[in-house]
C-alpha cells in the first residue's frame, strides 16, 4: 500500500437470491479524501459499504485496512468500528431518549471507582468532543429534541470519537434543508484536514462537487470507474453512472418530429404532484403524442406517470382527461377515463402466475366492464388469439400458465392486458427492460403504431436511444421535479445534460 492509502476493497462480489449486488468491485481511499460513492438506485453502494461494515458476507474479495495484517474479513459492526470503520446510516441509529453526552458514551461510559456511570466526566468530555467539532448543542438535552442535522452530526462525532479512520456517510443529506447541508460540509472539512478518509453517498450531483476530491462509480454491482473530481464533470458523471461513454454519444438525433401543439390535448395537467415523492408539475399530452419521462434510477419517473394515472393517495392538483376535470380516487376510476398503467415492477404488480395467458389477458378489460358482465369465452379466446399473434408472445397454448413463459413473454402479456381495453392513454414504465433486443425493437415500433392510431402514451425507458426513437417530448426529472422539458433538438448529449443540471460544473 502508498503510505496514503489506508484502505482498499478489491474484487468485492456478493450475490442476493436472483441479484448479482456487486460484481467484482474495487474501492481505494486515503488518508484526509472524500470519496464520492456515485451511482443510480440499485447499484450497489449500500450494498459495498454493508460489506465494508461487516453487515454483508461478501462472496469473494478482499479488504486491507492500513496498520492491520493480512486480509480483514469484518463479522460485525463493533468488529469493522474496533478496526477503524465507522457509518452514520440516513437513519440515525442512536438512542432519541437518552441525552446527547449519553448518546456520545453508549457503551463505553466513564466509570467512578465504584463502577458506577461517571455523569459528571461523562458530560465534560461529551462537552469537549462538540466544542472541538463545533456543533452548537447542549449535551443534557435529549437527542430527540435535537434536529435530524444535529443527530446526524451527533452520529457522526460519536464516530470520530472512536478514533475511526474510515467515515462512511449513506445519504446523510436527503433530508436536511441547504444550511444544515452546509454545517454537515465543514464538519466533514474538518474531519478531512484531521485525516479521515471519508466515503460520501448522495443523490445530489452538486454535493459531489462542493466537498468531495474523488469519485468512484458504480452501475449495475459493477466498478465503472474511479476518477478525479476535476476529471468528471457533471454531465460526465451522469453519463458513467448511465452507463454511457459520454465522448462517443453519437448525436443520435431522430428524424423531424411532428409538431403536436396544434393536436387536441388528452392529458392536461396542473400542479399534479404527490406528498413525499414528487413536487408540483403541469404536463401536457396531446392526441397521437409519445412523451418520454427520463432522468436517473430513482428521480421519480415511475412515481411521476403513477401520479397522473392517480395510483397512489395523497395527491394534489388538477388534471383534465379529453378536457374534462377528473377525479380518480382508484385505478378502476382511470381504467375508465381510457388510461392504461403498464407498471414498472411486474412481479409485484402485473403478473399472476397462476393464472393462464388468456385470463391474464382478459383481466383488465374484465376489471373494467365490472365483475357481473363476463366476457363471454368466445370473446376472450378471440382476444387472447389477436394478442398471441400480435405481439408474437411464444407460448404453447393460450391456456398455458403464465409463470411458465420467459420474462420478456411474460411482459407481452402484460402489454396485451392493456391493449385489450383499448386505453386512449397508456403508460409503459419500462416495456422493454430485460427483454430481447428483438422483441425490444417491436415494442418500440408498437408504440410508434399506437401513437399513429391516435392513442397517446407516457414512454419511460433507462434506455435514452429508444425514447429518443419513439417520443416526440422528453421530461426531465431529477430528484423527485419536473426540471425540464425538451421538444426541440432531442439528442443523448442534450438529454444527459438536462439531468446533469445546471450550475458551475459543466
Ligand atoms: N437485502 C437484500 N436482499 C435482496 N436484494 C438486495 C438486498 N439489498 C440490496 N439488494 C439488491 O442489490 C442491488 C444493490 O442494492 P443497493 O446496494 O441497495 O444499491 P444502492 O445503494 O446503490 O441504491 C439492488 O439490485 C438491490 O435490489
Ligand atoms: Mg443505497
């Protein structure tokens, strides 16, 4: 090891039942650096760090910790904190009963000679641990009534305190407002110039660049890159974190589109948003129309499209359906205003194994017509017929339950649900993921047929090319808000800046 290097990770691999979490990862940190840990949902950083923390077993690998012999294997949080390694989690995990100096002593407190708590040393040497960081807090008071920043930054004193070499950061910052952002960023200066090295997760690109020296990226459980903060711009980031290799965006630039604005409109808007995921939004769609929703894993996409389509409680705003004012309380209510939601997590919500193809098919026409009015067989067959054969679902009968077709058959069945109540809108959350790039290019010409027949559909896809083939309209998203909405020159390296946002990092 450089002399700086306090710790290395390499070849981490861990699997969950069915998921690959990390495949064959390295991470290096020195002495008084903020590492970046960057990545869209699902990468893989929590997963790294539980590694690191001992909470994972991982599979394969190895970590060196400078001043430790040999390869350490950590089988336990207190294990990997003896060792140097300390996390503060978003989730405080301190005790909100007991007093701040209480919370900064768990488990090692100051004792008399009798053996008993020493509150009196215990609170001067709590004292002198916030007066050294600089947090402005009285150390009687109960943690609970101290903010979520001060607890944070309680956490995280309780974890300098231990002496650690390592401070692993997970999202501390999605819930504190910019000022206490701002206090976190000089506790974390101060600890660097201390020479702690630092491990900052965060979903807010402009963080990166306010404290952190290096940035390592993850996609998909696997290593993409570690870089230089002054070597990844914004718009760079967010390509590696896309998977994207920002230099050879070819400008795909898609044919003239239609203009629109002059088409009656379907989906009309207003202040739509959702309490706890999505900030206030307009959106307008009109006849025929194919509007792409992008922005990172986790921006809000899914939540974004749910919203309109009424899915969730707590909603606000208005929204207008071929110019009427609507209300929907439930997805029946939307099913009958002609919207179709094609959701984003199938397992969950869309397939029933044990059900046949045909009555998979069936199933929301029937939810829409109302459980009395049977759809007579006849018309089932004929439905679940024209469906097999137009969207080529390879199946060994209509009869043959559905669990036991591939994925990307099984999405088909899926799609055909919604084609079967013949929706004027219809919303696909990721049609084509984990499908073959054959069938992907038939649903993406699908779509294409619909819009031609007048439908209007919501397309969102993590692929940008194949929204950039099939939308005329693409609304970006970061962090849960409509940020922008692009109409007019849609090519990759357009898109991939609007999600990278503004600001000085360009
Ligand atoms: N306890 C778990 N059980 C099963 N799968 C998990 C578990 N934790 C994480 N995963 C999966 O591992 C992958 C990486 O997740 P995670 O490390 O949480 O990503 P990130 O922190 O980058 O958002 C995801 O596919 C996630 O679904
Ligand atoms: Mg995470």
């Amino acid at each position: 090891m450089d002399n700086q290097v306090v710790l290395t990770m390499r070849g981490i691999t861990m699997t969950f039942p069915g998921v690959k979490a990390l495949d064959n990862v390295d991470l290096t940190l020195r002495k008084g650096e903020i590492m970046a840990l960057m990545g869209e949902n699902g990468a893989g950083k929590s997963t790294l760090i539980k590694c690191l923390t001992g909470i994972n077993a991982f599979e394969a690998g190895e970590i060196h910790v400078d001043g430790i012999e040999g390869a350490v294997v950590n089988h336990s949080t207190l294990d990997a904190q003896n060792k140097g390694i300390s996390t503060v989690y978003q989730e405080v995990n301190l005790c909100p009963n007991l007093s701040v100096a209480e919370n900064l002593f768990i488990g090692r407190e100051p004792r008399t000679k009798l053996g008993t708590i020493n509150w009196k040393e215990m609170k001067a040497k709590a004292q002198k641990i916030i007066n050294d960081l600089d947090i402005n807090v009285d150390v009687t008071a109960n943690l609970e009534e101290c903010s979520l920043a001060l607890q944070q930054m309680i956490a995280i004193a309780r974890a300098v305190d231990l002496e650690c070499k390592v401070l692993i950061l997970d999202e501390p910052t999605s819930s504190l407002d910019d000022h206490e952002v701002e206090k976190l960023f000089v506790l974390m200066r101060q600890l660097k110039e201390k020479g702690v090295a630092i491990v900052f997760v965060t979903h807010f690109l402009e963080q990166v660049y306010a404290v952190c020296d290096r940035i390592t990226v993850l996609r998909n459980g696997q290593l993409v890159g570690e870089y230089p903060i002054e070597e990844l711009p914004r718009v760079k980031l967010v390509a590696a974190m896309m998977g994207k290799d920002f230099d050879d965006l070819a400008a795909i630039k898609t044919e003239e589109k239609q203009d629109f604005s002059k088409a009656p409109l379907v989906i009309d808007g207003k202040g739509l948003s959702h309490k706890g995921t999505i900030k206030p939004f307009d959106i307008e769609i009109h006849e025929g129309e194919v509007v792409g929703l992008t922005g990172l894993l986790g921006s809000g996409r899914s939540e974004l499209a749910r919203v309109i389509y009424g899915a969730d409680k707590n909603q606000t705003g208005e929204l207008k359906v071929c110019g009427e004012k609507v209300n929907i309380n439930a997805p029946i209510d939307a099913m009958k205003l002609g919207m179709g939601l094609l959701p984003d997590d199938r397992k969950a919500e869309g397939i029933i194994g044990d059900l046949s193809v045909r009555e998979n098919i069936i199933l929301a026409l029937q939810a829409k017509r109302g459980m009395f009015k049977l759809l007579p067989m006849s018309k089932q067959n004929e439905l679940a017929d024209e469906y097999i054969k137009m969207l080529q679902i390879k199946t060994a009968s209509k009869e043959t339950l559905i669990k036991q077709l591939s994925g990307g058959n099984q999405q088909k069945v899926i799609l055909a649900r919604w084609l079967a109540t013949d929706p004027t809108f219809l919303i696909l959350d990721e049609p084509t993921r984990g499908i073959d790039i054959g069938t992907k290019t038939e649903i993406q010409k699908l779509v294409l047929k619909l819009a031609g027949e007048g439908k209007s559909l919501i397309f969102i896809s993590s692929e940008i090319e194949e929204m950039l083939r099939t939308c005329s309209k693409m609304i970006v998203l970061r962090d849960g808000q409509k940020v922008g909405e692009i109409t007019e020159d849609l090519t990759q390296e357009r898109v991939m800046k609007e999600i990278a946002g503004g600001g000085s990092n360009e």
